[in-house]
C-alpha cells in the first residue's frame, strides 16, 4: 500500500472519531436538557414533594391539636364552673335550709325576754323564776347560735336601713340624727342574711326628719 493511501486512511479514521465526539456531545446536551423523570410537576424532585407533603401534614395536625388543647381547656372551665356552682348552691342551701325553722323560733326568744323584763326584779320569791328564764333564754340563744344565728341590739348605733327598721322618731339634741334611741324588737341574722329587722327609734334633730336612708 502506498504511503498516500495510508494517510487517507488515518485521515479518514480521525474524522470518524471527531464525529463520534461530537455525536456524543450533542446525545448529552440533549440528556442535559431534558428534565428528570423523577422531578415532579412544578420542578420538585419526588424527595422534596414527600418533604412538602409531609410539612403540610404536620401543619394541619399541630392547628388539629391546637384546637383540640382549646376545646380541652374550654370544657374543663365550664366543669370548674359548674363545681363550683354546685359547691354555692350546697353550701347556701346548707346555711340557709334553716331559715324558715329559725324564723318560727323567734316569738319564743322574744316571750323569754319579755318575761325577764316583767318580773319585779326586787321580789325575793320570784328571784329563782327569774333566774331559771333567764338561764333558759340564754341556752336557747345560745343553741340558735351554733346555727349562725345572731343577734340585731343596735341601741346607741347609726341607724341602718338594711337591718333596722324605723318605728318612730324622736328629737333629741343629745345624740346626732338617724341615732337609734331604743330597740322595740331585737333583730336577727342568719349567717350574715337578714332574717327579721330590729325595730327601733331613731333619733331626728330638732324640726328635721329622719333620714331614713343613711
């Protein structure tokens, strides 16, 4: 073979390289280019769109567990409430189931004191009558007490609309207005409430009424 020949041999040989190249070179821009089977829709690979997905699941759980915590906490507050509720009721009906029994005991205190406050206290013979109502009426108090109730005296105090009730008025220049001058009837508190109203006389300065509202 002659040496012409060779080289156009080698010539051609070289071309057919530089061609494969450049066939090979275009095969990857074009594999390059062309997205991946494994990204997804809006240019996320699947990795990514499980972690999207995956953070949108946690999102909507934690705002289900958030209003889960809320509805929790509001249920627990009305059962406080209405334990507590129950818990007034019982104690008002405890302190207060008493109310009408004590109400009917009253006129019984009030004979008692009446009849200490007419007994001639200077008859030697009627000392020992005296004496055993007078025992008798503190033991009655006494035993009402245990019970919460007490006792209205306000003689000598302001008079108060809210547990003395005015019977009359009388001037006086020796005490300042709306002074309770004398208590007609004691009166009575069960456990702080008002179960009957002392009835007194309430002082007035001279050509003045009662302020009966004080």
């Amino acid at each position: 073979m002659s040496t012409e020949q060779n080289t156009e041999n080698k010539v051609e040989e070289v071309s057919a390289e530089e061609q494969n190249q450049d066939q090979q070179v275009e095969v990857n821009e074009s594999a390059e280019s062309e997205p991946s089977t494994e990204e997804g829709l809006e240019g996320l690979t699947v990795e990514q769109a499980q972690i999207k997905s995956l953070e949108e699941e946690l999102a909507a759980a934690n705002q289900t567990i958030a209003a889960q915590k809320d509805s929790v906490i509001r249920a627990k507050a009305e059962v406080d409430n209405i334990r507590k509720r129950a818990e007034a009721d019982v104690d008002k009906a405890r302190k207060f189931a008493l109310e009408k029994f004590a109400g009917e005991l009253l006129p019984v205190v009030d004979n008692l004191e009446r009849a200490t406050q007419s007994v001639d206290v200077d008859n030697e013979a009627l000392k020992p009558l005296l004496e055993g109502v007078e025992l008798t009426q503190k033991s009655f108090i006494a035993t009402l007490e245990k019970f919460g109730l007490s006792v209205l005296d306000p003689q000598g105090d302001t008079f108060n609309p809210e547990h003395h009730q005015a019977m009359s008025m009388q001037e006086s220049a020796d005490v300042p207005a709306n002074t309770v001058l004398a208590v007609m009837q004691k009166g009575y508190l069960l456990n702080g409430r008002l179960l009957r109203p002392a009835m007194v006389m309430v002082s007035r300065a001279p050509s003045e009424g009662v302020d009966t509202t004080a």
